[in-house]
C-alpha cells in the first residue's frame, strides 16, 4: 500500500475513522516503515522530502517516541524552512514531550504563528 505523507493525520490520529489505539499505532507503525526506506533512498524531491520526514516525525511522536520526531522535524525544517506552521507547532510539542530546552520549545511556537496564525 503506498501511503500520502499529506495524509500522515489519518494514518496515526485514528480520529477520522473512530479507530481504538491499537488501529493508530499500527497506522503509525506502517508509516514509519514505509517512509524510511525512501527517505534513504534519496528518491523523493526536497518538497516531498521534507513532508516525509514530517510524516515521519507525526508517526513517532504519536507513538510517543519524542525524540525521534523532533530530529524528524527537525531534518524536514532542515531541508524547507518556510515548511507550514504546523511541523515547528508539532516539534515544539515533541520537545516539551521529550523534556527539551525551553527556548528552543519557545522558539518553535513563535515559528509557528510567525507563519500561521491558528498557532499563536
């Protein structure tokens, strides 16, 4: 099954289709293992990229894996810096999750807002 990084929400949240934990942990556990190998492969463009490793951080982060998301975020950061608000609202959360510096968990909200005001 090829999975849409844009659909990475309805993959873990589960939400969408009143799934229980277990269904989101599973959808989680199939995104991760789908993107990780082609993130390695260097095949997708940077856009593409950088929703990847978005996807890929939403997945760990809900299998509450903190740090992992937060170097995923990071790195789709990385590779678009003017990626939607949304990636540096959710590395913010995954930092104060994972017990990071305050600054960089503040500096990731103002980021956040600076680029879409339903973060502020």
């Amino acid at each position: 099954m090829a999975l849409d990084p844009g659909q990475s929400v309805l993959y873990c949240t589960g939400a969408k289709f009143g799934e229980d934990n277990a269904k989101t942990i599973e959808g989680c556990t199939n995104l991760i293992r789908e993107a990780t190998p082609l993130l390695e492969s260097g095949e997708p463009d940077p856009t593409g990229k950088a929703n990847w490793y978005f996807s890929r951080g939403f997945a760990y982060a809900r299998s509450s894996d903190y740090e992992r998301a937060v170097a995923d975020f990071s790195k789709a950061i990385e590779i678009n810096p003017d990626i939607d608000g949304i990636v540096y609202h959710y590395r913010a959360l995954a930092r104060s999750k994972a017990g990071g510096d305050a600054d960089q968990i503040k500096a990731d909200r103002t980021k956040a807002c600076s680029l879409d005001k339903k973060y502020c």
